[in-house]
C-alpha cells in the first residue's frame, strides 16, 4: 500500500508546487517508486500546461500526466466548477487516486489553495487527506510578515483533524522583508506544545529549479520511513 503525502499550503502562491515537485525528485532519487498526483486545478485554458504536468515531469510518471479535474477559472475548484457547469465528485476523485496509488511507495496528493479553500461545498484538502488516511501532511507557507498567525492557524486546523504536519517548509518570497529568516525560529518556539512539528521546520532559499529544491527537501519527515 502506498505511503500518502499530502502537500497543503496556508495560502495560494506559496510554493506548493515547487515543493512538491523537490520531494517527488527527491524520493526518486532515494530509490522510490513515487507517483504525484494534483487532484483539482484551476486557472487553465485548453490544453494550458498547468501544476499536473510539472508533478508527472518530475517522477517521470505515464500516468496522470496532468490534473485529475481542470477547471478554466482561477478560482477555487467550489467556485470554478459552478461557474462551469462541472460537478465535482471528490469521492471518485479519491477513488482514482488510490487507483493510481497503487504499486507505488509514496503518492504525493498536491492541494489547491490552502487548507480549508473548498474542492466542493462540502470538502477540502482535510477532508480527502483523512479519506485516504494520509499519515503525512507538508504544511507549505511563505517566509514573510504574516506567515505566523497563517501559519499557526492551519497546524491547529490540521491538528484539529487529526492530521498533525509532518513538516513545515517556508517558502522563501520573492521580495523578502524583515521578518524573512525569522520566522522558523519563532515557529519552532510558538509550536513547541505541538511536539515534532516544531522540530520539523524547514527554509527553502529561492531556488531556480526543482533539482536544486530536491536537496534542500531530501531531509523532510516523509522522505524516509513511514
């Protein structure tokens, strides 16, 4: 049965991709048969390359080589589907997903948004990482003014869910601010009730590639063991 690692962020444009796609490479290379998987993604017109691909590029994967579901509008896949005129059906997504899964030894489910931003009315990326039974959830978030209380917001909804991060990785920003290089110490002292978690906190530098992310994401919890 393969391992599930759900990638879910505290806000869109984070980095949840590029995360993503460094432990997917960074798995490969540790010898596992890793398959990533973006369930939901919006914003695409066409056939408009999109997250989907760049995850299947960096297992090298035949199969998904693109999102489960597409939704045109840049919106949250709830929203985006109404607007389409597409019902969404996370249970068979999460049937699929298994189905993928399957002769693999880790699945990386890639969110869209953050936490709570709502796949259907009714679900979100908690939900279907506690459908597959997901022991393993990187918590991705920026490294600038705000991340704490964003932060520290999703790991007690995720806690509250039973699925207490592996790891939180900071995103370095583009333009960083003076709070940037800061914010994983302070993270570590306001999550100490939290155990592991505060111990789990990672930088990842601006990077040019997922190559050069992979190095930095071979040390994350979900890169060994299970």
């Amino acid at each position: 049965m393969a391992r599930y690692v759900v990638v879910t962020a505290t806000d869109t444009g984070v980095g949840k991709t590029l995360v993503s796609t460094g432990l997917a490479r960074a798995l490969v290379a540790a010898g596992e048969r890793v398959v990533a998987i973006k369930p939901f993604e919006t914003g695409l017109v066409g056939d408009e390359r999109g997250d989907g691909e760049a995850l299947a590029a960096a297992t090298g994967q035949v199969e998904p080589r693109r999102a489960l579901v597409r939704l045109r509008d840049p919106l949250t896949p709830a929203l985006a589907a109404e607007r389409e005129g597409v019902v969404l059906d996370v249970a068979a997504v999460t049937a699929r997903i298994r189905g993928l899964a399957a002769g693999f030894d880790t699945a990386i489910v890639e969110g869209a948004g953050g936490v709570l931003s709502p796949l259907t009315w009714t679900a979100d990326i908690v939900s279907l990482a506690r459908d597959l039974g997901a022991k393993h959830v990187v918590l991705v978030a920026a490294d600038k003014l705000g991340t704490l209380s964003l932060t520290h917001t999703a790991v007690k909804c995720l806690v509250d869910a039973g699925l207490t991060p592996s790891a939180i990785v900071l995103s370095a920003p583009s333009s960083p601010d003076l709070s940037t290089g800061t914010n994983a110490a302070v993270l570590r002292r306001r999550l100490a009730g939290h155990g592991a978690v505060a111990e789990n906190i990672i930088e990842l530098p601006r990077v040019t590639s997922d190559e050069e992310a992979a190095r930095v994401l071979a040390k994350l919890p979900p890169a060994g063991g299970q």
